[in-house]
C-alpha cells in the first residue's frame, strides 16, 4: 500500500472516529486551526484548572487544539478584552468566574456584560478564608476578633478587585463592618501562595485553590462562603460561614469558557452538543470537582446564564455599597436581591 493511500485512509479514520455535531447554516463547525482561550488569571489557579481540562476534552469531541493562554491584570478584565474584541469567527474564547464578566461594568473595569457572550460552564467553585499557621487564628470566630482588633493593618490576599475572594471579603465586611487590609495578586495561586510564605497572615481564595495546601497542613481552612459545612477529601469537613454570620450569603460562584455573542451559530450548536453529550460525563472533570471540592456543573446558555445571575445580582450591589462601584447596578438593569 502507498504512504498516500495510508495516509488518505488514517485521515478518514481519525474523522470518522469524531462524534457527529449538529448542522446548522449547512455544516457543522470543525475548527481548522488551533483555537485559543484566554485564562485572565495567573496559571495554576482555579481559572487554569480548570480550563485545561476543558481544553483537553474539546480537543478530543472536535479534533484540534485548544491552546490555553494565560493574560493576567486588571482583576481579570485584559485577558477578557482580547477575547472580546478577537474576530467573531469562534477561534477565540475566554474563561474565568461568571460574576466577574457580569461586573466588571460596575467596576468600570471593562464594557461588558454577562449578556455579551455564550455562555459554558464547567464547575461551581466555592470560596474560602484560609491562614498561615504561623498567624495564631485558628478559626473563622478568631479571625473576627483579629479583624476588629487590628483592622487595616491585617492583610488578605486575594486575586484582585472582583475575584471570588475580594467577594468573599466584601460580603463579611458589608455583615460585620469589621476592616481589613486588601492584598491584590494576579490570581488566585499567587494568592495562595502569598499566604502559605506568611508574606500575608489570611488569604480569601477559592478552595480548589487552596485544596493541596490544606492537606498538606500549609494553610489552615477557616471557613468556607456556602449554606453547608464543606467537607474536603483527605481534610474532612470545613464549617460554613454561617456558623458564625448566618445571614451571609452564598450563592455558587459558577466558571466554565465563554465566546461574545456574534460568532457564527454554528460554533454556539456545536459547543451546546459537545457540552451536553461530552463535558456532562467527563469523569477528568467530575474527578477535579470531587477531589477540590468543587461542583460538577456542566450547563450552558440561557440556564447558565439565569443561574450566573443571582450571584451577579447580589455581588453588584456589594461592590456599590462597600464603595468600589463606578457604575450603580440598577443603571444597567441589574437589581438588587
């Protein structure tokens, strides 16, 4: 047999092994080139995490690559605008938490909302508190006490203005008015990272994030921002927030990938069935959800977005109370919870 003719034949094999997408416009869509999505995060962190994973099972549904970049600053929003003003053509997307896209025009970040864009989401992340064991708080009721006695003298790390943990923090101040010092790092590893060396004594973080260093006894978890105690593999059982703020809110920070509204419909079907058919039963992702304790939550368009929202709602109206807002909330049809 020819090299041609081998070569012809493992092309048509390698097709055929790829799943059969939906046509609209005429055609499914086959990317015929490598696609990028941009991390607006530091790599290493939950953004990172988990859009690799992600970019590994597209890969395999729609035979090419997917290249995760990493374009970190401005709370997110840089790396953000590349993928929104890349050419609509579906080759270009981004990832990150939902609320930080559905906030970033209140913060005057960037103009955006959570509405530009389609919307694919792959787990729900939960925030955390966490200390160094050398900052002598061992619980989220000791920390309190720290916070009221020292107030901006005591430094949080966090991944920026508009991150989970800034989040986190501005919801504990806008329930205790206690007072804190705002560490700001490129993402939530150098976060984490930053409190494990003591060069902060408390970092607000996600968990998946800050999952191996709690098992490694690195970092001692205080609390976790959900309804429910929070039990980790390897650690066992973090206690809510509400054991001490019971009124704090929690609702899910969810993140996946997402590409602006405007690119061909036949990019935004494919992804849906891939999504449904391949994401929803990736054992690598429901693998990471179990051992960070994350949420496996594969959904996509109008669910994710509804879903998305209640947290875009209440944390809007938290950066316009604390102060940080550049834009009132209800101006651009986001209205309080």
């Amino acid at each position: 047999m020819s090299t041609t003719r081998r070569t012809l034949m493992a092309a048509t094999a390698a097709t055929l092994a790829l799943p059969a997408l939906p046509r609209a416009q005429g055609a499914a869509w086959r990317p015929d080139r490598p696609v990028t999505i941009i991390v607006p995060w530091a790599a290493g962190g939950s953004t990172d995490q988990m859009a690799r994973i992600v970019a590994a099972e597209l890969e395999a549904a729609l035979g090419q690559r997917f290249v995760v970049v990493n374009q970190p600053g401005a709370s997110g929003s840089i790396g953000t605008r590349n993928a929104l003003e890349a050419a609509k053509d579906g080759m270009t997307w981004a990832a990150g938490a939902a609320v930080d896209v559905g906030c970033y025009k209140v913060l005057g970040l960037l103009d955006t909302q959570l509405q530009d864009w389609n919307l694919f989401f792959a787990v729900a992340n939960v925030n955390i508190l966490v200390a160094n064991p050398q900052a002598g708080i061992r619980d989220f009721g000791a920390a309190m006490e720290a916070f009221r006695a020292r107030g901006a003298s005591l430094a949080v790390a966090t991944a920026g203005v508009s991150s989970a943990g800034h989040n986190m923090m501005s919801a504990v101040r806008a329930a205790t008015n206690i007072q804190y010092r705002h560490a700001t790092y490129d993402g939530g590893n150098p976060a984490m990272i930053a409190t494990v060396s003591g060069e902060t004594p408390l970092g607000a973080v996600l968990l998946v994030e800050a999952a191996e260093m709690i098992r490694a006894r690195r970092l001692i978890p205080l609390a976790v921002q959900a309804e429910q105690p929070v039990t980790l593999q390897g650690h066992g059982e973090i206690p809510s927030v509400r054991r001490w703020l019971p009124n704090m809110p929690a609702p899910l920070n969810y993140f996946g990938v997402w590409c602006p509204k405007g690119v061909p419909q036949t990019v935004v079907d494919t992804v849906t069935q891939v999504w449904r058919e391949k994401i929803a039963n990736s054992q690598r992702l429901k693998d990471y959800a179990a051992q960070r304790a994350a949420l496996f939550t594969p959904i996509s368009g109008q669910e994710a977005f509804d879903e998305a929202w209640k947290m875009v709602r209440q944390t809007a109206w938290l950066y316009f109370d604390g102060g940080t807002a550049r834009v009132s909330p209800d101006t651009l049809g986001i209205q309080r919870l």
